[in-house]
C-alpha cells in the first residue's frame, strides 16, 4: 500500500514522501555521516564492513551508488523498487564471515539490516531538531511509517522494526546501549576517512588545494559527527568530545539548515554527485563546465602552494601524451589504485568482488548475467591465489603481487573479458557499437573506440581489457570505471 486514506497525506513512496523532501536537504549530509557511524558501531554491520566495503578507497564512489540505490528505493515506481531490492538482496546474500574475534556476522541478518534502516530514520528526525526545525508527532509517525515501508520492500516484511513510534525509541535506545560497539569500521569513519578522503575527479588536478581544505574539513566532520552521537554510546566508546564541539555541531546543522530559504531547485544533491564523479576527459555534456572548473582549481590550488608550501603533498601525474589516452603505471600504483579495491592494502577476495558488484551496479546486470560476472571474478581470484600467494595467508600483498605480476593475464581473466563484452553486447550481433560502449564505459568511448565502423570486436575489447589489468597502463576508458574514488 502506497497511499493511506486520508487526503492530505503524503504518499510513502515518490517525490511526495516526506524522505524525498530530504534528498535534495545539506542537512542529510552530516546526518547521513551520523547514521554510518552508528550502523558500523554494530558488531555485524562493521564486520561485513571492514571485510567487504570500499568506502575507505572509493567513498566518493560508494556515496554515488548509495544515492542512486535510495532513490529507485524511494521512488514512485513499484517494478523499479523491486528490481533494486533483488539486487541488493543478491549483493548482501554474498557477505558473510567472521569478526577479529570470531563472532559471524550475515549481511542478511533480519535484525541487523532493521538497525540499518532505524538508523537513518533516527539520524533524519535527528538532524530536524539540531537545525532548530523539530519534526511534530504526525509527521514523525508519517516518516517512520516510510521507513518501514522500506524495509518491508527490502525484506519482505517489517516485524523486526516496532510497529509504533513510541516503542521504537525504546528499541533504538536498547541497541545503542547493549549492542553497539567502538569497532574498527566506526573508528576508521571517524578518525581515517576523513584524515584520507581522496579528491574527487574534478579536484584531482588540484591536490594541493584539495589538501588543504581536507586537513581543516576533516577534523571538524568528525567533531561534529562525535558530537551529534548519542552520549551513552559516546561514553561507553570512549569517544573523546573537543571543547566547543556541541556549540559547533548546533552550528553547522542550523547554517545547512537556512538552505530551506533558498529558491526551489537550487540545491540538487544528484547533479552535484554526477559532477564530483565526472572527469575532464568524459564524452559528458557536462564534463567541459568540469573540466572549466578543474583548471581554476588548478590554478587556485598552485597559488596556494606558493603562499602556503605543503610538505607530502602528491603532485598530479603529468597528462598522458598521444592519442590514445594511456600511460604506463607503476606495478606499486596499478595495485593501490585498480586491484586494492577495499583500501586495507592487500588483494583478496573482497577486492574482486568489489569489482563484479561495481560492473554489475554500473550495467543493472539481471540474475544470470549478474552470476556469470560473479563466477568469473571467483575463478579469477582462485587463479590469482595460486600464483600469487607465496607465503599461503589467503591473500596477495603488494610485494607478492610486484614479484610475479604477468600471472595476472590467465584464463579466468579472458573469461571475465568475455562475460563483459557478452553482456555489453545486448543484441547479440558479436560487436559492440558506441551506444553499447558507452553504457558499459560512461566517459571518453569516442577515443578508444578505434576500430573500422564503429564496431568493437569480441577480440579488440577482450585484448583492451587484458591490456589494462596485467599491463598495468592507464585507459580512458577503463580508469573511470575501476579507480575512480
């Protein structure tokens, strides 16, 4: 049910809901940092986190498909909806383990995926009352009832959350006192992301810049973050508050909050994703105002360093000369920026998976595609451990990796090529035309895409792909796709 019976209430799904009203909302951005934290201080969801997540090396990445994930959640169509919950039913079906002190943890947990779903509930009505707006009852209730819609479309029902609202306070508090804890992925969030959030695509060419704003932002996020954290759970975590910290949480919330005085439409939190996503070189409309705005950054930022000379900072690599858009990569590089997809600097199966799920996120690949990727991927990393993994610990470290790199191009890599251009290939015809290229690829087609005709064979595509994950050389193509952060 979509609608309830009166006329002056909103739908629970569709631009009329009282969520959408928040995607577009600055607040939901420190609110969405507080409800991260308060899933990763649970003992499961920081697990699957630790083990699984690319939020450490491609959070601007993950903030993309999270966004794009809740809006078909959120949005009026029923088949869209149940379209995005399958995939991410089959895409949490796939993480399971065991904590540092072996304790198993389920991404289809019922009740921890409920705490998920509590948590943004709790952190939205959270942000009202730190910005000044406080929710009133009806529209508390109205907004939970939403929440649980979600999770019911997500679950198939939603029993584990309370029915009412006034039980679910007591539920909320109940986990926060006796189930949440000071894990590694909620000190990693707190204390790591921010201290190492890398620049995205359109402040790349702009590090000095980007390093500065970061070694000021940073620290303050997660005061702010710390500060909004419910204080039992503060306590117990050993959280420590800086001075002034509350003043400047209430701060930053009622300044996002004067967005609400601004003309309808300014603010559209999607474009401004896509745009921070988009690099210079993108066959995108929007990448020339990108790449205007890189090249003032870059300019900005290299005046900065002539006032304020930071020490360590990274300089950009020079632009790849020729036609082709492709320069050669250290084996270190190649390894930190395509192959440690989860940022805890050693290749293992999680890092394999993190691609099959991008590519499959980025192609909306149905079951069976989806499954042939996920196969492939598999037998790739068994090839990859058996060549690799010298000292037998179950995955490749960087040196491993730098002492036998040519290993990478075996079978179960052409296999993965292969499942790639199939599923590319949508009318089956053996070739891939620009159109097909571009779904695959989204940035810069026009220039690799070489061959007579327009066409791309099964053998060009699977040779470019091979060339780019053993050969370790940069690819306009393929760089966007796998090690954009």
């Amino acid at each position: 049910m979509t609608t309830t019976g009166t006329a002056d209430e909103r739908p629970l799904f569709g631009p009329e809901s009282r969520f959408s009203g928040f995607f577009d909302d600055p607040r939901w951005a420190l609110a969405i940092i507080r409800a991260t934290v308060l899933e990763a201080a649970h003992p499961q969801i920081g697990a699957a986190l630790v083990d699984n997540s690319t939020f450490v090396a491609h959070p601007w990445r993950r903030l993309r498909n999270t966004f794009l994930s809740m809006r078909r959640m959120f949005g009026a169509d029923p088949a869209v909806r149940e379209r995005e919950a399958a995939r991410l039913n089959r895409l949490h079906a796939r993480m399971s383990g065991s904590d540092s002190r072996g304790r198993a943890y389920d991404a289809m947990d019922r009740a921890t995926r409920a705490w998920v779903v509590a948590t943004l509930f709790e952190s939205a009505v959270t942000m009202c009352r730190l910005s000044g707006q406080p929710l009133d009852q009806d529209t508390m209730e109205r907004m939970y009832a939403e929440y649980r819609s979600f999770l019911a479309a997500l679950d198939g029902d939603a029993s584990e959350l309370p029915e009412e609202l006034d039980d679910f306070w007591r539920y909320f508090d109940r986990v926060v006192e006796d189930e949440l804890e000071n894990t590694e992925a909620a000190r990693v969030i707190l204390y790591r992301l921010f201290d190492h959030l890398p620049a995205p695509a359109l402040l790349e060419g702009a590090p000095t810049l980007w390093a500065a704003g970061r070694a000021v932002v940073g620290p303050l996020l997660g005061a702010i973050t710390v500060a909004s954290l419910p204080e039992s759970y503060r306590r117990r975590a050993g959280l420590p508050e800086m001075p002034g910290a509350s003043t400047l949480m209430q701060g930053a919330y009622c300044a996002a909050g004067l967005a609400r005085f601004l003309p309808e439409g300014w603010i559209n939190a999607e474009s401004i994703i896509e745009a921070l996503s988009l690099s210079p070189g993108s066959d995108d409309p929007r990448a020339r105002t990108v790449a205007a705005l890189a090249a003032r950054m870059k300019r900005a930022s290299a005046l900065l360093r002539l006032l304020t000379p930071l020490s360590g900072v990274p300089q950009p690599d020079p632009a790849p000369s020729g036609g082709t858009g492709e320069s050669r990569r250290s084996a270190e590089e190649f390894f930190r920026k395509v192959l440690d997809q989860t940022g805890d600097g050693h290749l293992d199966w999680p890092d394999l998976a993190a691609m099959a799920r991008e590519l499959s996120t980025r192609l909306d690949l149905d079951e069976p595609e989806e499954t042939r990727l996920y196969d492939a991927f598999a037998a790739w990393w068994r090839e990859l451990q058996a060549a690799l993994d010298t000292d037998g610990d179950g995955r490749v470290s960087a040196e491993e990796y730098a002492a036998a790199a040519p290993s990478l191009a075996g079978p179960a890599l052409i296999r993965v090529a292969e499942v790639l251009f199939d599923v590319t290939d949508k009318d089956g015809n053996g070739t891939i035309d620009a159109v097909e290229y571009r779904a695959l690829f989204r940035t810069a087609f026009n220039r690799d895409l070489t061959t007579t005709g327009g066409a791309y064979s099964r053998s060009a595509f699977v040779g470019d792909f091979l060339s780019f994950m053993s050969g370790r050389r940069t690819n306009t193509a393929y760089d966007p796709l796998l090690t954009d952060a």
